[in-house]
C-alpha cells in the first residue's frame, strides 16, 4: 500500500491537487471571490476540476482506486464551503451532491461496457434489480458499501420512473405489502410532502428564492423516493421455488434460504420479540417466521448484512403460502412434509 501510494504518478496527482487547491483557496481569500460567479467556479475547481484531474493523472492509469473521486468531490466541496459559505451560502450544499452525484457516474462510465455484460448476465440469473445494479456498480470498481448506497438510489429512481405498469408474476410468487395497506401509507406521505413543499416555499420564496427552491427540490425528491419504494415493493415479494425461498423486500431486504436450511415456517401474529439471530423484514409487523439450521445472510438496506437464524416477514396469503412451502418442501428435499412445522 505504501509503495502504491508513494508511486511517482501518484505523487504528481497529489503535488498538482495541492497547486489547485492553494490557487483556488488564494482566490476564495481575495475580493474577487465576493462575486457569486467567482465564487461558483472556484467550487467547481475544487470539485469537479480537481475530480477530474485525479482521474486522468490516477484513477484511470490503475494507481488509485475509482472511490479516490468521491473522496475528492466531497473534499472539495467541504473546502469550498468552509471558505466561500458566507458568498455562496445555500447553492454550496447543492454544489455538494450534485458534484458527488457527477462523480459517481463518471466512475461507473469509465467502466460501463464490462459491468453491463455482467449485469445481463444477472439478469438472466433472476436476480433482484437491486441485487444486479448492485454488482454492476461493484463490478466499476466501487467499494460494496459506496455500491450499495448508489445501487439503493438508481433502482428507487428506477421503479419511480418505470414502475407503473402491472408486473408479471412467475408461479410461487407472493406479494408482501397489499394486505396491509401499505400504497395507502405510501400515498399519504406523497399528499404530505407535497403540503409541507408548498407551506415552506411561500415564504421562503419572498425573502430566499434560491433557498425555496432547493427546499422545494429536496421536497420532490423525498416523493420520487417514497413512490419508488411502494412500486419496488409492488414488483418483488417472496418467491418459492425449487432452490428455497428467494426473499426480495422492494429495495429494503434480500436474503436466499435454500431447503436443507430451512428448519421451520410458521404462521405467527405480530413480530418475536428482538433476539440474538432474529432479523425482521415485514411490513408493518410480521405474519411468518422461518427458522433456519444454520445462520443464512440477509442484505438490507445502503449496504447492511446479518446473519439470521429467524426471519420474520409478512407474506400476503398466508395460508396459501405456508402450503405451498409444505408442497415444495417435500418435493425439494425428497423427505417428509412434517420436517417442516406449519
């Protein structure tokens, strides 16, 4: 690591962010830096500039990690912010996660080619979209923690976007959000957000037109991700097949619990009490448990896993669920239905 960092291409990287930086910050302390023009791009010096350079003098020769971008942006901006706050003041913080946004997809770009092949191949697999845009973003060179929070955010747009029409649904797949209501939650927080947007940007708008409109931005996007959390949730459910049980929770959980580690399913009312091994992914408290024999991974939302040896769920059709798991069960493992309690 010592010797990648002390590399000469990767020393000329760091000498020439430096100069950028002491040039930029030479002029943020001048007059000219009062103009909010001025000030604009010396924050895009320090962020997409500075980004830029790291990538073509680092990041794409292979000395530095694609991350190295982010962490630039963001430095950046924090630097503009400290500097220019007083000049810029709220188009900083909007400056900050459009830049990090940029950032991120110039790294997955440079590497689109290859990542889709593999995100085809996902595909065909039958694996969750947020499990393929996942890998893809993996596969660009991304840390799995930074590829999870992106893959999160692309498939919420995603199903915002292109989530309205009726999905296809293969045999053994059950739903887990209609019987409780859970479109009517999701509309709610809509109607809510698009209140609250209207009451803030009136009077922000007469003194900070700039600040209402960010305001009313962040308000917008809060309502992409709410409708796009219901529609993944209207397109995933929890599937059983001839492998086990394939659980895909919107864009919140997924876990695989094949047969010979499933220990018991079992109908419940409301969810266990916290313990050791118990991981709940229901909606609005569970109706299903699955104990399993051994610990299985179950992956949650911006990156989380845990082990389980209990999941709590809510399925939609209970009774008919725990049949068909019974009837597949038996089919699976070549063994008696009453290995597996319902």
């Amino acid at each position: 690591m010592t010797s990648r960092l002390l590399h000469p291409r990767v020393l000329t990287t760091a000498a020439a962010l430096a100069g950028l930086y002491t040039v930029c910050v030479l002029v943020a302390i001048s007059t000219l830096a009062a103009s909010p023009l001025v000030a604009a791009g010396i924050t895009i010096d320090l962020t997409l500039t500075a980004a830029l350079m790291v990538y073509l003098l680092a990041v794409r020769p292979g000395h530095l990690p694609p991350v190295t971008i982010a962490a630039v942006v963001v430095a950046g901006a924090g630097l503009a912010r400290w500097q220019l706050g007083h000049v810029l003041g709220a188009e900083t913080i909007g400056l900050l996660g459009g830049g990090f946004e940029l950032a991120l997809i110039a790294i997955v770009a440079t590497r689109i080619v290859p990542a889709s092949r593999g995100m085809r191949a996902a595909r065909g697999a039958g694996l969750s979209l947020l499990g393929v845009l996942e890998d893809t973003l993996a596969r660009a060179g991304l840390p799995r923690r930074v590829a999870a929070i992106g893959a999160a955010e692309m498939a919420i747009v995603a199903y915002a976007l292109g989530g309205w029409r009726r999905p296809r649904r293969a045999g053994g797949m059950f739903t887990v959000h209609v019987e409780k209501g859970w479109s009517l939650y999701a509309g709610t927080f809509v109607f809510l957000v698009g209140v609250e947007a209207a009451a803030l940007h009136l009077p922000l708008a007469a003194h900070w037109p700039t600040v209402a409109w960010i305001a009313t931005a962040l308000s917008a996007y809060t309502a992409v991700w709410i409708l796009g959390d219901a529609l993944a949730l209207r397109h995933t459910g929890v599937r059983v097949d001839a492998h086990g049980l394939r659980i895909d929770i919107g864009t919140r959980w997924r876990a695989e619990v094949p047969w010979d580690r499933i220990a018991r399913v079992e109908r419940i009312d409301g969810t266990p009490e916290a313990a050791p091994g118990l991981v709940d992914v229901s909606i609005l408290g569970a109706n299903v448990l699955v104990e399993t024999t051994e610990p299985v991974e179950v992956r949650g939302p911006f990156g989380v896993r845990k082990k389980a040896t209990r999941i709590a769920m809510s399925v939609d059709g209970v009774e008919a669920f725990i049949a068909r798991v019974h009837d597949r069960s038996a089919d699976a493992t070549a063994r008696p239905a009453s290995a597996i309690y319902v």
